[in-house]
C-alpha cells in the first residue's frame, strides 16, 4: 500500500477513536431494537394463541414494535453521523493532499446511511400509525 494511502479510516487517530466509540454504541443500540423487535413478535404470537383458546388478550405487540421502530432510527442516526464525519474528513484529507484515496466509497455508505435513515422514519410512521389504529379500535 503506497504510503500517502492512510491505513486508517480517516488518517487521526483521536477522531478514529472517537468514531469507533460512536458507532459501537450504534450497534449496540441497533441490538437493542432486534431484542425489541424479538419481544414484540413473541407478544403476537401469545396473542394469536391466546385468541384462539377464546381468552381476550391486551396485546402490546404493536407498541414494542413501535419502541423497536424509533431505537432503530436513533442507531441509524448515530451510524449515519459517523458515516458523515469520516466523509467530510477523507475529504479534507484529499483536499489538504494529505492522502489520494478515492471518496467514492465513503460517499457511498454516507448514501447508505441516508437511506437507511429514510427507511427507519417511513417504519417508525407506520408503526405508530398502527398503534394509533389499534387504540381506536380497542375503544370502539
């Protein structure tokens, strides 16, 4: 590897650092709706067995759904902002001549962050649209 090629994500060691931090506790938090998003299907399937004995459940499937929802969002967040700091460094590297690597791929997963985050706002509407649905109909 030539040698004003950086071998680390953005060439500083401090901001690499700080940006590891961040994005494993994106991870971190992404787990955390995963368990959600598991305790939540696990509360639909007692639901659905539940209904079929003739006993009335108070299911909170949607909501954890919900919660899910919005902790995925705030991981894809904290990623995405990592995603954007890296990029707008490479970039400051490029543009001081500190490094010549390409910033194709750090554009490309800074889109993917995007993305993503769209992804997650579109669930977090429709589950809380969901669950709006259900309270309406649980009081009619």
């Amino acid at each position: 590897m030539p040698d004003n090629i950086s071998r680390h994500l953005t060439g500083n060691h401090e901001l690499d650092l700080e940006l590891i931090d961040k994005e494993i506790q994106g991870c971190y938090i992404a787990i955390i709706s995963y368990i959600i998003l598991i305790a939540s299907a696990k509360q639909d399937r007692l639901t659905i067995l539940e209904e079929s004995t003739g006993f009335t459940p108070t299911s909170t499937a949607t909501e954890l759904a919900a919660l899910s929802s919005y902790v995925a969002l705030t991981s894809s967040l904290i990623l995405g902002e990592v995603a954007f700091e890296r990029l707008n460094e490479i970039e400051k590297n490029i543009a001081s001549g500190i490094t010549n690597a390409s910033i194709l791929p750090n554009i490309e997963i800074a889109n993917g962050y995007v993305f993503s985050i769209i992804g997650n706002m579109l669930k977090v509407s429709g589950t809380v649209r969901k669950v709006k649905e259900q309270a309406n109909t649980s009081i009619l």
